[in-house]
C-alpha cells in the first residue's frame, strides 16, 4: 500500500508531465490507443467516484455559513468562462467543431485539480473544494444551457441528452463515492490515498483515446485549438481574480476563485464533446487538461511567494 501511495503522490506531481507524454505517444502511436475511445464514459465515471469518496458534509458547510464568496466564484465560473470561449471562438474565426468544443471547455464546471492548486497558492482551500463541488452539482443544468445558448451557433445542442449525460457520468458516481465514504468510513480511509493514482490513470487513458481519435486534426488545426485555450484560460484567471477584487473579498478568496474560474473539468469536457460532438471539437479540453495543469503551477508558484498582508489577514478575520 505505501509503495501505491508514493505512486499516487508522484502521479499527483508530475500530472502535467504524463499527460504531455500521454498525448505525444497517442499522436505518434494512435492505432494503439484508439481503442479506449468506448471507455471514456466509465473512466469518467471512476474519476468522478474517486471525488465523491473524499467528500464531506464539512465541505459544503460554506455554502451555508459565508455564502457570498461561494455565489461570486459560481457566477463568475457560469458566466466568465463561456462568455470568454464564444468570444475567442468568434474573433479566431475558429472552425465550427473546434468553436463549440472551446465553449464547451468554458461550460464545464471547475476541476477537482484546482483545490490543490489553490492550497499550493496560499488561498482559501475551503471556499476552492466548496466551488468545485457546487459547481459540480450544477454542472446538469448550467452546462447544457449555456451550450444550447452559446454553441448552437456552429452545432446543433440537444440540452436534454446532455443533461442526461452529465446525471449518468457525474453526479451519479459522486453520490455513490458519497455514500461509500459515509457507511464505510474505515475502509475509505485506508484506501483513499490511493485515489488520485487511479484518477490520474483514467485521465491519461482518457487524453490518449481523444488524441489518438485526434491525430489528423492535431496537425491541421492544434496550434489554433492550443492558442484559443491558452487565451481562454488566461483571461479565466485574470477575470477571476479581478471579479472577486471588485467585490472586496480578502486576498486568499481572489486566489481561490482565480484558480477555481480558471481551471476546468477538463475531463468532462471531453467526454461530452466525444458523445454529442465530434473528435475535433473534444481537441480543446484536451489541451485544456494539459495547459491548465502547467498554468495552475505557474501561479500558484508566484502566489506562494508571494505573502498576503498581515492587514489583509486582519481584515479577513474581522469580517
């Protein structure tokens, strides 16, 4: 078990790093890897389990008790995100498939991967698992409308089908790990270090079905697809913190829902991009899993040198 955990940690770490390596294999080697394209719903699935089993009730305490910073960072993931993709994808001209798979990125909610972003960045860990949690929750009625609202422009949305999709492939293995982690506490927790390492697997599973299926069009249009999810997710972050800014929230909330806003579940974008779009439009939340898990660190790097005023914490503390 402890040489699984020291696994699970290395995976943790290098996450970018194998997803990088993942992809590049696949693109080299796609014959190999296309086969794992039927899974992507169960891996999913299992990644999505793996969240519900580290939850807890305290992670949603709040929701309830300061609910401000919680509704700020879950407008500005709902409203920020989408709006930025249809407005890249309108001024790059990009191709319709690839335009409404980069709304699609910006529809899903905040990655399981940005909480330890966040605590890595000195931010508020509590206020980033509450906003990925909610926002997952939501995650069955916000992403197929603003899909239906945003994207039917270049392909046609079918919101009840996707909705369905979500239910069946999110929220149904998360209460499940929910469950599990409620009536079988002790064995959870002899077991849940080893989580992140089957995650990771089903990830990079995952990225080299979509990129194998990817191979040609990696080619014609993978730059164009990389620099609409570099700008996208730029402008996330930016917007993110500049949102709880003006809302004067302390410096550790602007962090959380920097990161929280700016990261995506990139894994669900793929696989609904694969059930209800095409290859070509799954090819942005495929280089969303690998840049927003090399920009995540780059932040959080500068913010964790960056300490947080001793008038801030004050503030913080009388509020």
């Amino acid at each position: 078990m402890k040489t699984l955990e020291k696994l699970s940690a290395l995976a943790g770490k290098y996450f970018a790093v194998l997803v990088i390596l993942t992809a590049v294999i696949a693109f080299i080697f796609p014959s190999v890897f296309v086969i794992f394209g039927s899974y992507i719903t169960v891996l999913l699935g299992i990644v999505m389990f793996g969240m519900g089993l580290t939850l807890k009730p305290v992670d949603f305490k709040l929701v309830f008790t300061k609910p401000l910073p919680v509704i700020i960072g879950i407008c500005a993931q709902y409203t920020i995100m989408p709006l930025i993709a249809f407005g890249i994808a309108y001024l790059l001209k990009l191709p319709a498939e690839l335009a409404a798979g980069l709304v699609l990125l910006g529809s899903v909610p905040g990655g399981t991967a940005s909480n330890v972003m966040v605590y890595l960045a000195r931010g508020n860990v509590a206020l980033s698992v509450a906003m990925t949690s909610f926002s997952t929750m939501l995650a069955p009625v916000m992403t197929p409308l603003l899909l239906f609202l945003l994207a039917g422009k270049w392909m046609p949305v079918n919101p009840v089908a996707m909705f369905m999709s979500i239910i069946q492939v999110i929220i149904i293995p998360i209460i499940l790990g929910f469950l599990v982690q409620r009536f079988f506490p002790v064995a959870v927790d002899k077991s849940v270090s080893v989580v992140p390492l089957i995650s990771v697997l089903a990830i990079l599973i995952i990225v080299s079905a979509v990129t194998a299926a990817n191979a040609e069009n990696v080619i014609t249009a993978g730059f164009l697809a990389f620099v609409a999810v570099f700008l996208h997710n730029g402008f996330g972050l930016l917007l993110g913190y500049l949102a709880a800014l003006a809302m004067k929230l302390s410096e550790d909330d602007r962090r959380a829902i920097s990161i929280e806003v700016g990261m995506q579940n990139s894994g669900l974008g793929v696989t609904l991009a694969s059930a209800h779009f095409t290859p070509l439009a799954a090819l942005p939340s495929v280089w969303g899993a690998i840049w927003h898990n090399i920009s995540g660190p780059i932040l959080a790097t500068i913010w964790a040198n960056k300490s947080i005023s001793k008038n801030e914490i004050k503030m913080k503390k009388a509020n």
